[in-house]
C-alpha cells in the first residue's frame, strides 16, 4: 500500500488468564485507528500478540501439570478466537516465543553489552512476583507493598545484567520537552516526566531465579527479564534489524496503546533502550483507563467480569465496538453497564443511525422505484449538510489523531442527527404530492450522499453495519482501504438502485431485556453458589477414632514472620507453644503480609515428621482453609478468636 506510513499496537498480552475487556478494549481502538487510517490511504500496519515469558507462565504451567509452551499455545487459542470474533484486522501477531523474537532480542542485548549500555553486577532490592520487577523503596506502596498491584514485596539478592538507565534521564526529558504530545493523555505525561526527574536506576534486566525465558546470549545460566523481552516485540515484528525489512519504514511512525498501568515501562525505560540503539521512541504512548462494572471493580467472585465472548453473542460485535469507544472518554476509567449499552443501541444505533438509513431509503423507493436521483442544483440548505459532511471528516481525522474515539463518534453522529433534521425541514413526502420532480431528487440526493459518507467514517468502528449500509445504498464492495481518501460529494452514483433489506438495528424492549438479564444473572449467581465449590472435593475414607487422636492439635502463638529467599510463596513462622518455641515453614505468603501474622493465635499441627523446605527445618504445619471462590489459589487461616486460650492448649 502507497500512503503515508502508520504504526499502530497494542501491548502484548499476559497468557496467564482469558482475554476480558481490557483486551478487547485496548485492541478494538487499535484496530479502530489502523481502519480509519487504511480508509485515508495511508500505510497502515497493526501489530498485537502475547507475552509469553516469565514466573507466572512457569508457575501456572506447573499447577495444570504441563509445559509452559502447552499453556502458552493453550491460552493464545483464546486470543485468536476473540479477535476473530471482534472483527479485529491486525497486520501481525507476535509471540515471544517464536524464534524471530528470540532472535531480535538476543541481538538487541548484545549491541547493548556492546556499546557498554549493559553491564553485570549484582542486585539487592524488594521484588514484586505477580508485576516481576523490582521496586524502588521510594516508590513502594504503605507496608512494603507494590505500587501497582499492592501486593507485598520480597527482598532479594542476585547475580544479574543491568541496563545504564539512568543514562538516559536527561535525553528522555529533552525529547519529551521537545514533544510534549509524546506521551497521552497529559496527566500520564506529567506523570512520565516527574518521574524521571525525581532519578532513574539502572535497570536489572536478567533472571538466574526463573527458567521459563529467552536465554542470555554468552551466560545462558540467565534469562533475560520478561519485561525486557516484551518490549522489544515492536520491533522485531518488523524485521529488525536486518536491512530492508519492515522496520525501515514504519518505525519513524510508532504509535502505542497501553493501559495506565503499565505506563511507565512503555515511556521510561522502552525509549532510553530505543535511544541507546539509535532509535526514534515511539511517536505517541496512548494509555487509557480501567473499566470497572455498575460502579463495582471486576471480581471473578462477584461474578462480574464482563466476557467479550457474550457481549459479542448478545447484542453484536459492531455495537460492543461502538458502546467502548463513545461511552467513555479515552484515558478516563469507565463503568461498565448493560443496561448504558442497550440504551446506545436503542438510541445512537436504532433511532439516529438506522432510523435515517429506513426514511431515506423508503423515500427513494416509494418516489423513484429505487432508483438514485441524478446530482442536481442545490439550495441552501443542500450546501449546509454537504459543508457539515466535508467539516466532519476534517474534524474526525484531527481528533483521532489525538486518540480521542468519543469526540470523534460524537462529530459523526452530529452529523447524522443534522441529515435526520434536514428530512424533516425538506419534507419530501410534501415535495412528492405537489410535483416538485427537481427539488425531491435534490433532497433525496443529498440524503443518499449522507448517508454514503456516515458509511465511510463509521466503517472503522463499525465496519459490519458500514458494509451493510453499503449495500443497501447500491453500491458494491464495502467501505474499506482507500474509501475516505476516494470519498467526494455528489460523485458517481449513476444507475445505482436502492437495494433496502431489513432494519439496520432493531430496538430492543428493556422491560423484557430487564427480565431476559435477571434470569441470566440468577444463572451466574447459581454458577458462583459457594457450596459449589466442595462438590468439587472427593471425600476422604472414613477413620476410626484412634486415628484422629493420634493428631497433636495445638494452638500457637505466632511470634515473628520472616521471608524464605528466594521461594515466592514461603514464609518462616516462629511459633510460641507455651511450653516450647517451633519453627514452621508454610507457603501463605501469597495470602497475608507478615504483619497480618504476628500476634495471632493459630491451631498446629505439632507431631507432623520435620521437613526441609530451602533448607529450613519446619517442624509442624498450620491448618487453613481454601477459599471457595478461588480454590485453587487463596487460603484463609483457621484462627482461635478467644484471646483468653494460651498457646499450647491441645486441641481435641
């Protein structure tokens, strides 16, 4: 394709669960951008994937009993079924585990050990497992804690190769004052920025802990780091760096999507690594907000995780496309709500869209048996909704320059609102029974124009019901590369015949929509039935008393919690008993901070032989309870809440 180039992505996604909204969200606007730019004529190229490296695959995998590849080619099934589903058009999709990644990568580090921008050492500092990346203590959250994800933070030693980040602070600052729309929308920008100035550290990006990842080239006994990794799939996508590939030409044009979240990898150290190859960093880094649902965060305990997969079966791809993209400015959070969707179908898509495809059409049947009028004199008015149509197309191209999908939709849809009224200044039906041959047809002209430009602009957010519209105005093919940059008022349409075939969008009844979501809600509340959850568990074969009462069940006092290195699950409990002092090692960490521990009262099982655990003794084992709405992840301490029994009272 000829056109000005255009480099769009999403971030590559973690396949250590299903895709949810936040998938579709980041990826249906990219795909919105890559189709409006395509329609202009210019050279799109849109790239996602999956990311598929790190401790989380490993320790994933190892739970369901397989490889970490298996898992990984198990979940991207997934991703795949839900873009085909999403009518997504993605140029490229890249995994981190296929060999032309690898590769890029491994040639990445060693012109960064080369040029001395790596260099190895040895880290100490407080690590957070679920985001796998180290946390200044300046940047920790209260209690020792991740600022992202919140959870607490493990202090760990190791060998390790870092990369000389805090060379680039100064470049980085230069680029960003030198473009200050690098970085959108403006609040994340001071974000970046201050950042940055508050002092950047060398970054490790090596791994001597964790198996599951791309080996180093020259001391295999590291893995480079998963984040490290990640980042450089925007390029070796494109072929770097091999002469004549696709990195030439659509680099210098390099747009990002990301959420908010992960801002700062994407505009910290991804542009010092693309300054230290030479690179330009990306053009723009869009990072938009999170969804929550009815005002409540997304909990797969709640049952409120909104499913692409059966927003898609309900109410169709093209409206779940819409909803995302105009309810909520982009960069904002937003609150996801059925009820906010089913209204934008009823009115933006039924009413104001549909409604103006139905007259128009019904009117060129009724007076010129389905044939288009021929371009004629105009008045006025005529001008004024060819002016508006011109302007909108203006319009929208600069404001999704800027990313901004619900300004741009809200244009549109003034538009079509300003061809809906202009039926009923024109009254054609008036026009019909009084003869006026040459005004009709210039009224009908026009609306048939309107409605041909509204299936150009919508045609990248919507781009089924676009081809429908399509269709239905005559016209063969679909609205799709090229189409704006071809669109001009009033041009061809010669012998073109109507083909008018159903309603665009039938309104939905919410008095039995509202019936329809009850029964199905009662069925996931059903689904999420707590008692559910032990029908899962085999019952044990029954025991004779003597059995039970060879148990020695204590309670003990927990004195001091104390991380295992190096184990990401383990803590140290140091136990008062009341006649002795017990050491425990249990694998709780993910589940309580160590000062959720100390001072509780806690039942033991004292006469369990002693084990080693990364050569700690632990003689005993506390009791707890898995969570019946995470079973196989969170466990709940059974505790002794009078305060007036002291440690060492047996159980019984």
């Amino acid at each position: 394709m000829s056109g000005k180039p255009f480099y769009i992505t999403t971030p590559i996604y973690y396949v250590n669960d299903v895709p949810h909204i936040g998938h579709a969200y980041t990826t249906i606007a990219a795909d919105v951008l890559s189709r409006w730019h395509k329609s202009g004529g210019d050279d799109s190229y849109f790239l996602t994937g999956t990311d598929e490296h790190g401790q989380k695959i490993q320790t994933v995998a190892e739970k369901k009993g397989i490889t970490p590849i298996e898992l990984c080619n198990e979940v991207v099934q997934n991703f795949e079924r839900l873009w085909k589903a999403l009518n997504i058009q993605n140029d490229d999709f890249i995994r981190t585990t296929q060999p032309r990644h690898e590769k890029v990568v491994q040639e990445i580090f060693r012109r960064l050990m080369a040029s001395g921008d790596i260099y190895k050492g040895e880290y100490e500092g407080w690590y957070c497992v679920p985001c796998e990346t180290y946390v200044p203590e300046a940047q920790m959250a209260e209690g020792q804690t991740c600022p992202d994800c919140h959870r607490p933070l493990t202090k760990m030693t190791e060998e390790t190769y870092f990369f000389r980040l805090s060379k680039y602070a100064g470049p980085l600052i230069k680029f960003y004052e030198e473009h200050p729309d690098a970085i959108m929308p403006k609040e994340r920008y001071n974000e970046v920025v201050s950042f940055i100035k508050s002092g950047l550290r060398d970054q490790s990006i090596s791994r001597t802990t964790l198996k599951w990842g791309i080996p180093l080239p020259g001391d295999e006994k590291h893995v480079i780091y998963v984040w490290f990794d990640a980042l450089i799939n925007y390029l070796s996508a494109l072929g770097y760096p091999e002469p004549g590939e696709k990195w030439e030409k659509y680099w210098p044009a390099a747009r990002h999507l990301v959420g908010k979240d992960i801002i700062r990898f994407h505009c910290v150290i991804w542009p010092a690594m693309l300054l230290a190859l030479g690179l330009n960093p990306p053009v723009r880094v869009f990072a938009h907000g999170w969804w929550t649902v009815e005002g409540e965060k997304m909990s797969k305990s709640l049952g409120n995780v909104v499913d692409p997969f059966e927003m898609e079966t309900l109410y169709g791809v093209d409206p779940f496309r819409y909803f995302l993209l105009r309810e909520v400015p982009f960069g904002h959070d937003g609150d996801f709500s059925e009820l906010a969707l089913v209204q934008r179908i009823n009115s933006d898509l039924a009413n104001d869209l549909g409604n103006l495809l139905s007259r128009s059409l019904q009117m060129i049947d009724k007076y010129r048996e389905g044939m288009l009028p021929a371009f004629g004199a105009q008045t006025e008015l005529d001008k004024e909704i060819e002016t508006l149509g011109e302007k909108t197309v203006a319009d929208m191209d600069a404001l999704l320059d800027r990313f901004a999908f619900d300004d741009a939709l809200k244009a549109l849809w003034a538009f079509v609102s300003r061809a809906n009224k202009y039926i009923d200044e024109t009254e054609p039906w008036k026009l019909g029974r009084e003869g006026d041959v040459e005004r009709l047809d210039a009224v009908l002209r026009t609306l048939w124009e309107a409605l041909r430009l509204s299936a150009v602009l919508v045609a990248p957010f919507m781009p089924d019901t676009a081809a429908r519209i399509w269709s239905q105005l005559g016209l063969e093919g679909e609205p799709g590369a090229g189409a704006r940059a071809a669109w001009k008022w009033g041009e061809g349409g010669e012998g073109i015949k109507v083909n008018r075939s159903g309603i665009l969008f039938p309104r939905i009844d919410i008095e039995k929509w509202k019936k329809e979501k009850e029964q199905r809600d009662l069925e996931k509340r059903a689904k999420l039935d707590p008692t559910a959850f032990f029908k899962y568990q085999e019952p044990k074969p029954q025991i004779e008393y003597d059995d039970f009462a060879k148990l020695d069940l204590r309670v003990a006092l927990v004195e001091k919690v104390e991380v295992v290195p190096k184990a990401d699950k383990l803590y140290v409990l140091n136990l008062d008993l009341g006649n002795e002092k017990r050491v425990i090692v249990s694998s709780i960490r993910e589940n309580y901070k160590p000062e959720e521990l100390e001072g509780k009262k806690i039942i033991v099982l004292c006469n369990l032989k002693p084990a080693k655990f990364r050569g700690v003794q632990s003689n005993g084992m506390l009791l707890a309870a898995e969570s019946p709405e995470s079973r196989y992840e969170v466990l709940t301490l059974l505790t002794v809440m009078d305060d007036s029994i002291p440690a060492g009272s047996r159980i019984s």
